[in-house]
C-alpha cells in the first residue's frame, strides 16, 4: 500500500513528514531507521509524524524521529517546516503544534520567513538533563560547555575555531549526558552575530540545527557574550534568534518543501 509523504527542509536540514491524522501508521523505530536511510531510503535528518492535536489551541500534534530510529522531543527546523505545511494546506498564518516539549506557537511572516516560540529555556540540572547536580553553565568537561535544553539536551562549547567538531560524537554519548545530548560549537563573531556548527544526536553534523542555535544564543546570553536578539550563521543559512524578556525564545528562518512522493512502507523494515 502505497503511502504519501512530504520532503522538506528548512536551511538544509531535511525532514520526510508523514501524516497520521487520518490513521495510524506501523512507523516502528526499525522502519523509521530504514526511510531516513539516504542510500536505502528516502533519506533524512528526521522524520516526523503528525497526529491530530488534543491541546486546546493547537492544530497539529508533531512527533520527531532521530535517523536512528529514537524520538526527539522537539526540533526547530521541523517545527518551521511543519507550520509552514499547515499554513499550505489550512492558510492559517498562525499554526499551533503541539510537541512532547510543549505547546508552540507559529506565525508565518510576510515574507515568508517563519517565526516559532519554542518556549523557556530549562536551564536546571535535572531538566537537561544531566546525570549529576552540576552548574549548567559550566560543566566539568574539557573546552568548559554551557547546557540547555529546548526540549531537547543541548551542549554549547564556544570556540575560536572548529577543530573539535570531530569530538562531537565522543561527546554526544559522554556519560554526563543520561539521555545523549546535541553538541553545539559556536564562535561568536559579534554581540550580535555567532557561527554555529551542531553534530546532533543520532544524526551526526547537519547543515542546521534550530533548537541548537536557540540553546547556543541563551547559553552565550547566560555567559554575556552576545545580546538577547544574534543573528546565527549555521552551514545551511541564517537564523534570527531572540530570547525575549519573557524568556521565551524566538527562532526565525526559512521553510521549504523539497518534494512529496509515495512510498510503500511494507517493503521497509518493521
């Protein structure tokens, strides 16, 4: 049976979406594994399933998939992708999903840039988490990383150059991180602009990471190297970051559909 999907990317960071709001499909995380294979599958960062909502308010409920087949509480560059679908096909400028992270708002600019509240920062231990009371903008690691999380666990390590981004897989499975964590290298350019790398838990260096950028602008806010509101320049393109005197944090950046298709699920793994 054949099943339809969307391609899409924002910044370069690719995402197959599958839409479950009319039913359930057997997306197990040995099949989910096998679609995001890029030489055996269709091939992706993520994958991610919508589901109908049951927050008042929302209009979608979105899950997130590592391309290892693990779930990820939220995701930047999806959360955009995924608001700018539902504005495509409802034409609502101000699309709501719901996420294991939180409820988060979206509006789609005029320009066609889209803005996400991915929330408050959580900035406690316990939160990230990680696996021993530490001071979170300072962990006891080499190179002295700051931790937040966006929903999901964030590591930032501020950096002159990126040499150290061939540790970023040693680091995403050091045992300080219980639930692995996302490893953010950023080098700050200006106090209002940084440039940002991300190796991402079970998906290695991508060419962005949204909720990377939002934790690297708050962890270098928490240090007072950059201002509230910082440009950040990832490999894919430019997001504007803004943690707001509300503590919220804005992500705005581009969304797009690479391409949709249908693929037969039974012929993948289960």
């Amino acid at each position: 049976m054949q099943t339809s999907f969307f391609k899409m990317h924002g910044l370069g960071n690719d995402f197959v979406i599958f839409d479950e709001r009319a039913g359930h499909l057997s997306l197990t995380p040995a099949r989910i594994a096998a679609l995001a294979d890029r030489r055996r599958g269709i091939g992706c960062d993520q994958l991610v399933t919508l589901r109908p909502a049951c927050a008042d308010g929302a209009d979608v409920f979105v899950r997130f998939f590592n391309p290892d087949g693990s779930e990820a509480g939220a995701c930047g560059n999806a959360s955009r992708c995924v608001a700018d679908l539902v504005f495509r096909q409802t034409g609502t400028r101000t699309p709501v999903l719901q996420t294991r992270a939180g409820t988060l708002p979206a509006r789609i600019e005029e320009d066609g840039l889209v803005t996400v509240d991915m929330g408050v920062p959580k900035l406690d231990w316990q939160a990230v988490p990680l696996a021993a009371e530490t001071d979170t903008l300072h962990l006891p690691l080499p190179g002295d990383p700051a931790a937040a999380s966006m929903g999901n666990p964030h590591a930032t390590f501020f950096v002159k150059d990126f040499s150290m981004l061939s540790q970023g897989s040693a680091l995403e499975h050091d045992p300080l991180f219980p639930d692995r964590a996302n490893i953010g290298f950023a080098r700050i350019d200006t106090s209002a602009r940084m440039r940002l790398k991300v190796h991402e838990r079970g998906a290695g260096v991508t060419e962005a990471c949204g909720s990377g950028a939002c934790a690297a602008v708050v962890n270098a806010v928490r240090r007072g190297l950059v201002e509230r509101r910082c440009a950040v320049e990832l490999d894919g393109g430019l997001l504007h970051i803004e943690w707001a005197d509300n503590d919220h944090v804005l992500m705005t950046g581009p969304a797009a559909v690479a391409f949709d298709g249908m693929v037969d699920l039974a012929t993948y793994a289960s």
